[in-house]
C-alpha cells in the first residue's frame, strides 16, 4: 500500500514514521537504518559537544542513506541550565544556534525540538526554508507551540518514559484532544510499539508516529545487548512500571516505555518497520474489509 499523510509529504519518507530522539545511541547508524526501512531518522545533537563532531556526524549520516532525515535539539529549561551540576551536560537554546546552521548546510530539511520552547531554532529554520516539528507532553505545551509556529507538534502520552510531566494524559486523550484542538499536523508517542497502534494513532487523528522504546531492540541500535535484553524481558504489569509510569516515581530506574511489551526478539530494523508495523497494518487494514491500494489521510 501507499502511505499518505500530511507528514509524510513534509518528510519525503515511504512510511508515517518518525524516530524519536536518543540520548547517547541517537547517532548517524541508528539513524541510517530507520532512514533506510521507509522512516524518518533523527540524529540526535545533544550527544555531540563541538561544531566539528556533529558536522562529522551530519557528513556521516549523508554516506549511510539517501533518504530523508533530520536533526532533533534537546533545549534544556533555564532553570534545569542554572542548576546544573559542574561536570553534567545541559545545553540551552542559544547553544545550538550553530549547530543549527551546520545542519541546515548539511541539506536538513526537517528539525524538531523538546524538552523546552525553541523559537530561536524555529525561526531559523523556518528562515532557510526548512520545517521545524516540536516535542511536547501536554496540551497546554502544544497549544503553545502551534502559537509560536512550529509546522507540526509531536505529543508524548503519559505511556512514555523519556519525556514526563506532572499534569500528562495518556496517548489516546493527547492525540484525539489535539486533534479537536490543534490545526497543525500531529505525531503520537508514547507506548506504540505494534501495528495496531499505529494503526490506532493515526485512526485517532495522527499524521505520523514517534517510535522510541520499540526500536531499541533492533540489530542497529546502539543501545548494548544487556539493555536490549532487559527490554525484552520487561515486565510491563510489574508494580515498579505503575510507580514510574503513572506516579512519577522511580526516575533513574531502567523502567522504558509501554512499547517494551511488544519487544519480544531482536529484528532488524527493516523486519521491525516493513514487516512488524507496515505489513501487519495493513493485512489488519485488509481483514477489516479495506479495499484500496492507498491510505491517505491528508484530507481528514
């Protein structure tokens, strides 16, 4: 089938699919191989410090695939900068203003943010002709971003664990509320890790969905065989998963998203998005009695 959304046409990519920022395995082969299975990558720029190492990184990632890709920017909250401790490593929205030009010159055509409103990194992006897509864990956040003129909003559902907020709802609240609410583009996250939720996410009124969690079981990801293991064991009904999950408690625990409980082995990443997402979605789609060769939602 063909895939057609309204992100998928600001993408460029085969799939609605987007991947979701990784501290310190968000890196060019990571990203390559969601690129190259029919997905968006996202080179993540906190885990390079100088100019020179992510212009490295960028310069890599144009060797290791030819399809779309984009750079995400992690701008801490001032008062997270103010209390930093010596030796930990936050970055601020004016630290990025430079790696900011070196992905536009790397022919970045899509950038997001989070954690933190960007307007500086929004405006320069929007400047060189470039979209800018902006993280958020709440509705108020997302309200706001729209009004600051982000081109589409990713929301994170409380199923998440990589990005909480004392006042979150659940994915399927923030996705059809932001759907009523919001006039751009949207992306779920939080807790999808198979075909029907991705099927659900869109259904809701997604234009695309954020994969996190599920795809840190893959071959190429660069996350260590002992942390993919865990994942795949995870027992997602366990009590410590409510603490972290619901109450907020728990932070440092290796506790990860919902989606853990659709790691059960490690696949590729071209098995993960064409077979495990894309095929099964659309034999669901089929089994319902959809007749056409296209999904298209850009007019929903």
């Amino acid at each position: 089938m063909i895939w057609k959304t309204k992100l998928t046409e600001m993408m460029g990519t085969k799939y609605p699919i987007i991947m979701g920022a990784f501290a310190i395995i968000g890196k060019a082969e990571f990203a390559a191989a969601f690129s190259n299975a029919g997905g968006f990558g996202i080179v993540t720029a906190i885990n390079f410090r100088t100019n020179e190492e992510f212009q490295s990184e960028l310069e890599k990632m144009n060797t290791l695939t030819d399809k779309p890709w984009g750079v995400n920017f992690s701008v801490m909250p001032p008062y997270v900068v103010k209390d930093k401790q010596k030796g930990s490593w936050v970055r601020d929205e004016d630290s990025y203003l430079e790696f900011v030009d070196i992905a536009i010159d790397a022919g970045v055509k899509v950038c997001t943010t989070s954690a933190y409103q960007a307007p500086k990194i929004g405006k320069k992006l929007h400047d060189a002709g470039c979209y800018w897509f902006h993280k958020c864990a709440t509705m108020k956040h997302a309200i706001s971003a729209e009004s600051l003129g982000v081109d589409a909003a990713t929301i994170v559902g409380l199923e998440g664990t990589g990005f909480k907020n004392p006042n979150q709802n659940t994915t399927l609240v923030n996705v059809t509320m932001a759907k009523k609410l919001l006039k751009i583009p949207i992306i779920a996250a939080g807790g999808i890790g198979d075909a029907r939720g991705f099927l659900a996410a869109l259904a809701m009124g997604a234009d695309a969905v954020c994969f996190g969690t599920a795809i840190m079981t893959t071959k190429e990801s660069l996350a260590s065989n002992i942390w993919k293991k865990r994942i795949i064991n995870q027992d997602i009904f366990d009590k410590d998963y409510y603490k972290k999950i619901y109450h907020l408690q728990l932070r440092d625990s290796p506790v990860h998203s919902m989606a853990a409980g659709h790691c059960d082995e490690i696949l590729s990443m071209k098995e993960f998005i064409e077979e495990k997402i894309i095929k099964k979605a659309e034999d669901i789609l089929r089994s319902w009695g959809f007749g056409s060769n296209e999904v298209n939602t850009t007019s929903v």
